[in-house]
C-alpha cells in the first residue's frame, strides 16, 4: 500500500502540470456563416485531441482550451478599430499560446497584422483572403512572421474560376461574362483578377458591377445581363443578402449560366432554403470538408463527424469557407508544438513553416509567403471544389477533374 502511495504521489505533480491547457483564441464574426461554422469546426478538433491524450510538450501531455471573441466585422458599418479592441481583449484576457480562424474580412486581417506582432501570437488565418498580407509577410518577415493562412486566397479563387470558365467556355462556346461583387476588398480583387483571366483568353467582360455590404437588390445588374447578352453571371458574395440574387435571376429567367460563389448557397440545406431556385448555380466551395469528396477521405470524415457532433442539421448547412481550414488549423497548430516541443511563439513558428501533412483539405504545406500551397490534386496540394446544384436537390463536384463526380449542365431555362 505504502509503494502504491508513493507512485500516486509522485504522479500527482505531473497530472497537475499535464492540465495546464494551452490556449487557442478564436477572435472572428461569429455572427457570419463562416465565422460560426469555423469556431464549431474547431471546437470539435479541440474535443478530438483533448480525447486522445492532448498534446505532448516537452514530454508532458496539456489539454488544449479554445476561447472565442465575436468581433462582429461582418456586419454593415462596424468599424476596423471595434474589430481590432476585440482581438486585443481576447489577447489581454485570454493570453492565447496561438490564435485560429482569426479575421472575418481582409480589412481586418491587414490592419491586425502589427497588433499580432506586437504580442507575438502565432496566427492561422482561415477566412479572410487577401494577397496583400502574403505580401507584407514577404516584405518585412522579422515583424510578421508569426501570421499564417491556411484557406484559399483571392489569387488561388481566380486561377480555379478561370479553370472552371475554361471549361465552360469549351463545353459550350460561351465567350461573354458579366462580373457582379460586392464591395469588399476581397470580392473585388477576385473580381478584377477574373476579369484580367477573361480579357487574355478572349472572353469579353459586358459588365462589373459592386453592390455595397447589406445591399438586397441586384435587379438593375440583372437587367443589364440580358441586354448585353451576357453568358455568364459571375458573382462574388459572402454577405447573406446575396442569395436574393439568386432569386431574382430565377424570376426574370435571365438566360445565362451563373457560376461564381455565392456563401448563402454554398450549404447543404440552400435547395430547400431557396426552393429550388439554387438548380444549376456552379457554385464554388473554397475549400473542401463541408461538401465531401470521395477522393479525399479526410473530408468525408470531417463532414461526417460534424453531423455527430452538431447535429445533421448544422451538417448540411456547413459554410463553404472556413471550416475545412479552422479544423485542420487546431491539428496543424497541435503537430506544431509537439515538432517545437515547445510553447515558444519563435519555436511554433518555425514548426509551422515545415508543416507537411493531409488535412481535411488536402496536403497542407506553407508557401514561403505563409500561405498554404492549393492546387488541382489533393495528394500535392489543398483544394477548393466547385459543385452543381442538381435535382432532386443534390451539390455535385464538378471540378477539379480529380475530384469530379459529374459535369456542368446548363440550367433548365437556358438555351444552349
């Protein structure tokens, strides 16, 4: 008995220790689509590692813990200074080891950048999309190194949806698109590089228009399409309100094939949502995990394991983008500290730029810019999926090829 005291004792200070959980902070618009399905998809990697031991740091196993801060920047008029006090409160309160998921809109990603410096967090962005911060990484590393992404960026959605317009193009000999965004810097940017894909493969670009935040009549642009002839109607929205575009196309029977991204279409559940109205938008999922492709397992299972753990109806109303990444970001931030053995920010860092492994998404590798590698083969790279909406209510991918299911159909009230 006496032995048997001695090993407990002599565990207790290590079980003690062992406890201490490393902080996640999740500071992002948890009001958004994306924002709410990101902290849930990291809440359920936290409770996956947490169940399997935790993670190892310096021989001793720590119990993760995530905190979120809703910074409410996908909200009309909410200015950049409010988003970034509740970074800084969630830093000064929570004293994250790392954050995860992190800025909602590109404005806010950009203007964080030196907040994150200052208090020397790593960061795994996986929503915001702008190139610039590859950029400022580039142009002055020392300051900025601690800030990673890890979900698609704007140059990775143009290069996949002139791939996908290619396609098209060929398929059905159409030459003449119409780009409608809304008015953020991302969208816009995807909007401008499309339109630089278009001009140099001889397509004509009859329209660009970009409707402010909030903005829930696109009417007038519709109008537009028809008269100039328009093919193809390329939107470009995150905010709720643009689903109205879609029924609004529907209504007018505009006589072109829509095929862009549209967030509150991007769920399992918009067939019903929509009444239909979603049949034969091409809609484009950033990243995968929230539709499951056969070719990549992990996404499956990761959709899969969300409907466990949220509910069938949280799984089928999963957010095209952000998910995948918030997921594999805790696993990629996990793997980190255990190579670092450490918690010290320069260690992570440096773990995080060797990550090399299969995630919901695909092969997750860092580019020197920090930004994860996306590609066309989910064995070399990440991937983003664009899908069909499809009677009887189904989302087909449709590309890339090595993930595709089916292929692209004009809707039923388009003459080919």
């Amino acid at each position: 008995m006496a032995g048997i005291l001695a090993v407990l004792l002599f565990l207790i200070p290590v079980v003690s220790q062992a406890q201490e959980p490393i902080v996640i902070g999740v500071p992002t618009a948890l009001g958004s689509i994306e924002g709410r399905d990101a902290w849930m998809a990291v809440q359920m990697a936290v409770e996956e590692i947490n169940a399997k031991g935790g993670v190892l740091v310096g021989g001793k196993r720590r119990p993760l813990k995530a905190y979120s801060i809703d910074t409410r920047e996908h909200e009309p008029g909410i200015p950049v200074h409010d988003a970034l006090t509740a970074v800084e409160k969630l830093i000064l309160e929570k004293k994250p080891h790392a954050i995860v998921v992190g800025a909602f809109r590109s404005e806010i990603l950009l203007a964080s950048m030196d907040l994150i410096a200052k208090y020397r967090v790593p960061y795994i962005c996986s929503i915001a999309m702008t190139p610039i911060f590859q950029k400022k990484i580039l142009e002055n590393y020392d300051q900025y190194k601690y800030m990673f992404r890890n979900c698609l960026n704007a140059p990775y959605l143009v290069k996949y949806l002139g791939q996908v317009m290619g396609f098209v193009g060929k398929e059905f000999g159409f030459n003449r698109a119409y780009i409608i965004v809304q008015d953020t810097l991302w969208a816009k940017a995807t909007g401008k590089g499309l339109q630089k894909w278009y001009e140099k493969n001889g397509w004509e670009v009859v329209g660009f228009d970009a409707y402010p935040l909030g903005a829930s009549d696109f009417s007038s642009s519709l109008i537009k399409v028809r008269a100039k002839k328009a093919q193809v109607v390329v939107p470009i929205f995150d905010m709720p309100q643009s689903g109205i575009l879609l029924k609004q196309a529907r209504a007018m029977k505009v006589p072109a094939l829509l095929c862009g991204f549209i967030s509150p279409a991007a769920p399992g559940n918009a067939w019903e949502v929509f009444e239909g109205e979603v049949e034969g938008l091409v809609n484009f999922l950033f990243e995968i995990g929230p539709i499951p492709v056969k070719a990549v397992p992990k996404s499956v299972a990761f959709n899969r394991n969300f409907g466990k753990s949220w509910g069938e109806e949280a799984r089928i109303r999963l957010s095209g983008h952000g998910p995948g990444p918030a997921y594999d970001a805790v696993y990629i931030l996990a793997s980190a500290i255990e190579r670092a053995g450490s918690l010290d920010p320069e260690a992570i860092v440096k773990a995080l730029e060797q990550t090399d492994m299969e995630g919901v998404v695909g092969r997750i590798r860092f580019s020197k810019d920090h930004q994860v590698i996306y590609g066309l083969d989910p064995k070399e790279a990440a991937i983003g999926c664009a899908f069909q909406w499809k009677k009887p209510g189904v989302r087909i991918p449709v590309f890339p090829e090595a993930v595709a299911e089916g292929k692209i159909e004009l809707p039923p009230y388009m003459k080919k």
